[in-house]
C-alpha cells in the first residue's frame, strides 16, 4: 500500500503527510528473506516493479484556463445591450434640437387622449396655427429623424448580438476542445495507473508467494535437519545403554 502511496504521490496526484514522507524516504524496496539452509531464497528477489518500469505515468495535467467571453468581448455583455438613453442615442446620432421636439407634441397628444383622432388633430392644428414660436413641420421633421436614429440603433444592436452568437460559438468550441483534450489526457492516466497498479498487485503476489515457499522450505529443511540430529542422537545412545552400569547415573 505504501508503495503505491508514492507511486502516485510522484504521480503529483496526492499530496504525502511529514510523517508519510519521512517513511517513503527510509523505506527499501521489498525484498525476501533468506534463511540458512534455503534454496528456494538463496537468490536476492527482483526490485520492486515500480523500480524496473521504463517510465512512470506524466503527472496529470494541470487545470486548463477555459476561454471566457468575458474576457474576449467585454463590451458585449447583457446589460451593455440595453438601457441606453434616447437622449444619448439621438446625440450619437447626430439629431439636432428641434424648437418643438416630438416629445412634446406627445405629451400634448396624450392630454387630448379624450378627444377622438380627428378632433385632436385639428385642435393640435389649431394650436399651431396660434404659436408662431413653431410648427408642426418641426415636429414631423424632429420624428423622423429620431425614427431614423432609433432604426439604425437597432441595426447596431442587431449586429452586435450577430457578433456575441460568432464569438459564443467559438469559445463553445474552445470550451469543448479543451475539456475533451484533458478528458482524453486524465483518462489516459488513470488507464496507465491502472495498468502500474495491475503489475504491482502481480508482483506482490510473486514476492508474497516466493516469501512463503522460503518458509517452506526452511520448515522442510528444519525438520529434516530435526530428524538427522535425533537419528544420531539415537545412535549415540547405543552406547550407554549397552555400557553403563545398572543404576549409574547419567
């Protein structure tokens, strides 16, 4: 388990505690224990798998930077689009001041609300005939070129909207091709740590198998050594049994 801790804590996938380092740093690579009178473990084992791979897995990839529309037209966010003032868009537009603007022949209008079309037209007529301080042609004159201003605004905002969707699609796309080049990258990761994970189980099962046939081995050879010994032993005995007096103590 520890060696696969620092497998991908190299891997810069995990971040190792002080004390875990400091046991990283003094552990040795697992080995078998040799026994006297062992054949099975008279051969150092192989080092560990980790230690014989040609290359370790690339540390993941870190963390793109997503485009952002933000940053790539920032004039173009949602309230940039709205909320404008008529004001500014008739002064941008070059509308002159009008001695009667179109603003107030409406505000007159709308108090002759109760007055059918035809009554109102003729009193607003009426009204003009009365003031030579202006006339209806100045009215007119001031509404169409607001109307034109107003027109072509819209075009402006048409066009710019036109320009958001352009640059929408192509951070989306951005946005796509990134995610899918660090999916395809971390995916490719995980299946190389799979595969290093996979051969370190297998040789831990081969080195956890090898320790165990040693100790059978010392076992066996134990206990054929056990056998010799009380064989002679045994033997040995032959001759107090045959040459010590009845009753002599041993």
């Amino acid at each position: 388990m520890k060696g696969f801790l620092n497998l991908l804590a190299k891997a810069k996938l995990i971040e190792l505690s002080e004390d875990e380092r400091q046991a990283a740093s003094a552990e040795e690579p697992l080995q078998g224990i040799p026994m006297a009178g062992t054949e099975a473990l008279a051969e150092a084992p192989e080092p560990p798998l980790h230690a014989q791979a040609s290359g370790e897995p690339a540390a993941a990839p870190a963390a793109s930077a997503l485009p952002s529309l933000a940053e790539a037209c920032p004039d173009l966010d949602g309230d940039a689009l709205e909320g404008h003032a008529f004001e500014d868009i008739f002064a941008a537009a070059g509308v002159p001041a009008s001695p009667y603007p179109a603003e107030k022949l409406l505000r007159l209008l709308d108090g002759l609300r109760a007055m059918d079309a035809g009554t109102r037209k003729m009193a607003v007529l009426a009204m003009d005939a009365a003031d030579d301080n202006w006339q209806i042609s100045d009215c007119l004159s001031d509404a169409d070129l607001k109307i034109t201003a107003l027109e072509d605004h819209k075009r402006q905002l048409s066009a710019q909207l036109q320009d958001r969707e352009r640059q929408s699609t192509e951070l989306v796309d951005q946005i796509r091709q990134v995610l899918d080049e660090g999916t395809a990258a971390i995916r490719k990761q995980i299946a190389e740590l799979e595969q290093l994970l996979e051969r370190e189980v297998t040789r831990a099962a081969q080195e956890t198998t090898s320790v165990e046939a040693g100790l059978r081995a010392a076992r066996e050879s134990a206990a054929r050594e056990t056998r010799r010994v009380d064989a002679e032993i045994d033997r040995l005995r032959e001759i107090p049994i045959t040459f010590k007096a009845p009753g002599a103590a041993h």
